[in-house]
C-alpha cells in the first residue's frame, strides 16, 4: 500500500490538471479528450477520498495509542 500523504499530493495534482482540462473543454480540439478529463477527475476524487479515509483512520489511530501511553505514564 502506498503512503496516503503522498498520495494525497499526488492524486491532487493530477485532479488539478483534469479539471483544468475539462473548464477548457469548450477550446478543446475533440470532444472526447474533455470527458476523459471529466472521468480523471471523477476518478481522483474516488482516490483522494479512499487516502482521506485511510489518513483519518491511522490517525485516529496514534491519538488512542498516545492516549494509553499518557494514561500509563500518570498511572
């Protein structure tokens, strides 16, 4: 498995250029182009979601282990 942070960046990149294409879609050359654009993003929105998803779990994650290990240390 990847790591989410940097999948993050770079699932937004790529979400950045495929909406750039598609707001150009009315100067673009052939139709097609600007829904493959229109489908990357839908596609890196799916990614970034599943990385936000993954994140937010192992963070949650270390706070509940920092939690126990401050709990110990008061103990």
């Amino acid at each position: 498995m990847s790591d989410p942070i940097t999948s993050l960046r770079d699932q937004t990149d790529i979400l950045r250029r495929a909406l750039e294409q598609w707001a150009n879609r009315a100067t673009a050359v052939d139709e097609a182009t600007a829904k493959q654009a229109a489908s990357t993003a839908v596609d890196a929105i799916d990614a970034l979601l599943r990385d936000l998803y993954l994140l937010r779990g192992r963070l949650v994650q270390e706070m509940r282990h920092a939690d126990g290990a401050d709990r110990r240390r008061v103990a």
